[in-house]
C-alpha cells in the first residue's frame, strides 16, 4: 500500500473517474527525482546496467533528448512518477 500523496498524484494525471488504487501501485515508479531526466537515468541504469557501465568514456549519452521520448510513457505529478498503463 502506497500513501495519500501517491494516490492523489495518480488521480490528478489519470482522474478521477479512471482512478483505482491498483491501477495506481502497478503504474508507480518512484518519487523525488530531482528531475524528468534524472528519472529516465535512474530507470536506465537500472534495467540496462551491463550496457551503460559497458560504454566506453567517450561515449555520451543525450539524457535530454532520451528523457523526451521515453517520457512519453511514463507520467509525473509533484515528483511522483508513473507507466502510463
């Protein structure tokens, strides 16, 4: 079970009427990142450590960029982060 502040941040992104509270812990991926794009690192270096610790140092990765698309799937309300279901 998740708290208030997360549940309230899932039905401001979904509403009201598409609110449910499993809906809600299956979509949440985490809170206080201190941005969209320290979100999408943070997500990255977690699924794909192997690839990311495998690139050589002149090998650079635009965060910026990759946060606009893979946030396109995923949602935020006052720092909480969501998949998209």
């Amino acid at each position: 079970m998740l708290n208030q502040e997360v549940y309230d941040a899932y039905k401001e992104i979904v509403g009201e009427e598409y609110f449910s509270p499993e809906d809600c812990e299956e979509a949440y991926m985490g809170e206080k990142y201190n941005n969209s794009e320290d979100f999408v690192q943070t997500l990255f270096e977690e699924i794909y450590p192997e690839v990311l610790s495998g690139l050589p140092p002149f090998i650079h990765i635009d965060w910026e960029a990759t946060r606009r698309d893979v946030m396109m799937d995923y949602s935020e309300h006052n720092g909480f982060y969501f998949r998209n279901l």
